[in-house]
C-alpha cells in the first residue's frame, strides 16, 4: 500500500512503523484518518487513497 500512496501523490511521505495488536493506522497531518481496529478491517487501498485526497 504505501507504495500505491507514493505512485498517487509523491509529496506524501509514508512511514511503516512496525507494532504488534493488530494495529493498522493511516495519519495524515498528525491525525488519525483509519483505524483498522476501530474499523474491523484491513483498510482497500482506494479507501486510503479517497481519504488522503479528500
């Protein structure tokens, strides 16, 4: 995925940050923008992508 967001808008910087739990964020400025685990769900890239450009 986080080439897929490099490949749409190369001013975005992606930074992987590896963890335990589960946990699937997507920040964007500092705020949180998906949540997989408040979601239930591994996030589609277009998903991600709708919500960077937005």
């Amino acid at each position: 995925m986080a080439d897929e967001i490099r490949k749409h808008n190369s001013d975005i910087e992606v930074e992987l940050i590896k963890g335990g739990g589960g946990a699937f964020e997507v920040c964007l400025d500092g705020k949180l923008v998906f949540s997989k685990l408040s979601a239930g769900r591994f996030p589609e890239t277009e998903e991600i992508l709708e919500i960077l450009d937005s």
